[in-house]
C-alpha cells in the first residue's frame, strides 16, 4: 500500500507515515522515501532563503543604480527589501545551523540578483557591480539602505 500512496496521493502518504511514527510502528515505516523527503525539506528551506536573498539584492542593486529611482525611491522597493530580510531573519531564528551557509547562499544569489536588476530596469548588465558591494550583514541590516 506504501508504494501505491507514494505514486498516488502524498498527503495520504504522509499522514500514514506521521501516524506509524506517532506509533513507533517500525515496519510501517518507507524509510528510504522518509529519508528523502526530509532531505527535500531542507533543500527547499535553503532555496527559499537563497530566494529571499536574490530579491533582496535585486531591490538593493535598484535602488543604488535606477536613475529614476534616486530621487523618489518607491515605498514598494524598500516594503520588499524590508519584507525579504525579515523572512530571512525568521528563518535563521528557526533554524540557526544555516547561518554558517549564508556566505554560499548569497554567492549564488548575487549573480542572479545583478541579471535581475539589468533586466527589470533596462539598464546594462555593467552598470551593476560583478561582486555584491555590502558585506552580507549590512544587506540582512534593516537599517542599511545604500546611497548612490
């Protein structure tokens, strides 16, 4: 029946698994697709974070580099740096192992963040720097937004 819930019906699957756990049924257990499962959990906590990361720098790149932006930085930019940091910072109160792996996730983040802000303001992909200016703390800072 387990193969049959994996191939058929996850939330049906899981409950079934949550319950032989509850139970401490053993045998029940699909312990290799547990296992994945688990990893899956936390390679998508990661991939959110690294997310919450590019939109952040994004937003951050913009609001440096957007002529337009200088003089009237949009409330909007600023909710949606203001809102991604918060969500990391949540997310490291929950799990604080991943602190350590920032640096990585930023590095992965950045590039994408500089194509983002290239395409979403039009300007050229060299008007925003190859490597992130700020020190990971001062793009997590909710008080840190950069001048021209």
């Amino acid at each position: 029946m387990l193969n049959t819930l994996y191939d058929t019906d996850f939330d049906a699957r899981t409950q079934a698994q949550v319950a032989a756990l509850r139970a401490k049924d053993w045998a029940a257990l699909d312990i290799n697709h547990l296992a994945e499962e688990i990893e899956d959990l936390r390679k998508g906590e990661r991939k959110a974070v690294r997310s919450h990361l590019r939109i952040v720098l994004s937003h951050l790149l913009k609001w440096t580099y957007q002529p337009q932006e200088r003089d009237r930085r949009g409330s909007g930019c600023r909710a949606s740096i203001d809102n991604g940091r918060v969500l990391i910072q949540d997310f490291l109160e929950d799990s604080p192992s991943v602190q350590s792996e920032l640096p990585a996730l930023a590095a992965w983040a950045y590039p994408r963040a500089r194509r983002d802000a290239a395409q979403q303001t039009g300007l050229p992909l060299a008007t925003f720097p190859e490597t992130c200016s700020w020190p990971l703390e001062q793009v997590l800072d909710p008080l840190f937004f950069p001048e021209a």
